[in-house]
C-alpha cells in the first residue's frame, strides 16, 4: 500500500442525546471534531410525521436516521442537503414510542443543518371550499394544511393567485434561477405521499378515509416570498 490516509476515532458513548419536541426548530454545525449528533424524542401517541429541511443549511449534505430506540430499527432515513439544493422531506408515521434522530457527515469539512420534525396532526385545519391566505418564505418553512375526506371524493387543491414564475441572471450570485421553486404535496392518512408537484393545483381521488394533509414548501433559500 504506497497511498496517504487519514483518519479519527471518535467516542460516541459519551455523546448526551439532546431532547427534541414535534414542530421545534432545530440547528447545528459538524466538522472533523463532532461528526454525528443524536437528538430524542418521545410520541405518547401515533403521529405523522414530516421531516421539513430549512434553507440555512451550508456545506455538504448531513444524513440523518431516526431508530426505534425499543427495537433498534430504522424507521426512516435520507439527507438534509444544503439550502441551494432540492430538499428530500418525508413524511412517514410513527407509533407511540422513543425515538433517536441522529445527524452525521462523513468528511471532516464543516456543515451546518437545520430542520423541524413537523406533527401533521397539528396542521391548520380546511373544509371543503374554504380559502386560504399566506406566502411562503425562502427560509424554507413548510406550510401544512389537513381536510378530512372520504374513500372516493374528488379532492382539488385550487391554488389562486400564485406570483408569475420567472427563470433570470442574478448577477449578485452569478447564476440563473427562478424566483421560486416550491412544492406541493398531499399525504393521506397512512403518512404515505400520494401526490407531489411543483406548486399549483393538485388533484386526486381519495383512496381511503381520513384525514389527509396538504404539504406547501419553498425549496430553495434564494426563493422569493
């Protein structure tokens, strides 16, 4: 073997989990030094859950994990990439239980993350004709609606009123882009993403009862308001 390497043995054993809570805000930075860090939280009752990456992350993409801490199982898993690029954002639900969440790098250059564990059971809830009012920001909040719907109705998200969309040279950060990059997603019931697009109206036929959420998200952190 004629190559270079390198290399660090890290404890983890003394690693404190920080407490973690549903719709909470949750920041940090690793490097060669701290390259995971674990978070826990508990569910009293069954949840869905949607991991919503915010904008301000830099660097490279931090991977994250959540574990069943009972079992040991992977319940779900992806990467928090940084705010310039396309966001991976489940959502996926979970018993009641004790969760882990960890975040980790592989390399020993400093990235910065940030993230919510939103409850959709804690969405704002719609009926059937009912109009809305807000603005997506490029800080990245996801935005969640729910409207309870039978197996078999139609449902049609109307989106009225949307800012022309425009793809241009920014000349501040020396590339072209549009002004906004959002989505839209509806979630059934079950946690499951039954429908996701670019941003606009959105359609389906409710294959099951429930309570089915609706899922608007600014992707990028130079979108506009």
């Amino acid at each position: 073997f004629n190559g270079g390497m390198s290399f660090q043995i890290d404890n983890v054993a003394l690693q404190v989990p920080l407490a973690l809570n549903l719709d909470q805000t949750v920041s940090g930075t690793l490097d060669a030094q701290t390259q995971q860090r674990d978070y826990r939280f508990t569910l009293a009752d069954s949840a869905t859950v949607q991991l919503d990456r915010l904008n301000s992350g830099t660097g490279s993409s931090v991977s994250w994990q959540i574990t069943d801490v009972a079992t040991g199982t992977t319940v779900a898993s992806s990467t928090l990439t940084p705010g310039t690029s396309t966001p991976s954002q489940p959502t996926f639900a979970l018993p009641p239980g004790l969760y882990a969440l960890r975040v980790s790098i592989s390399d020993f250059v400093p990235s910065s993350y940030a993230f919510r564990l939103l409850n959709a059971s804690t969405a704002t809830p719609m009926v059937s004709g009912q109009v809305v009012e807000g603005r997506l920001e490029p800080t990245g909040e996801s935005v969640i609606y729910s409207v309870d719907v039978a197996a078999g109705d139609r449902l049609f998200v109307d989106l009225r009123d949307l800012a022309t969309r425009t793809y241009s040279y920014d000349a501040l950060k020396g590339f072209w882009h549009y002004n906004y990059s959002s989505t839209v997603r509806i979630v059934d019931p079950y946690g499951r993403t039954v429908a996701t697009q670019d941003i606009g109206d959105a359609e389906l036929v409710a294959t099951v009862s429930g309570r089915y959420s609706i899922v608007l998200d600014g992707s990028l952190v130079y979108d506009t308001p």
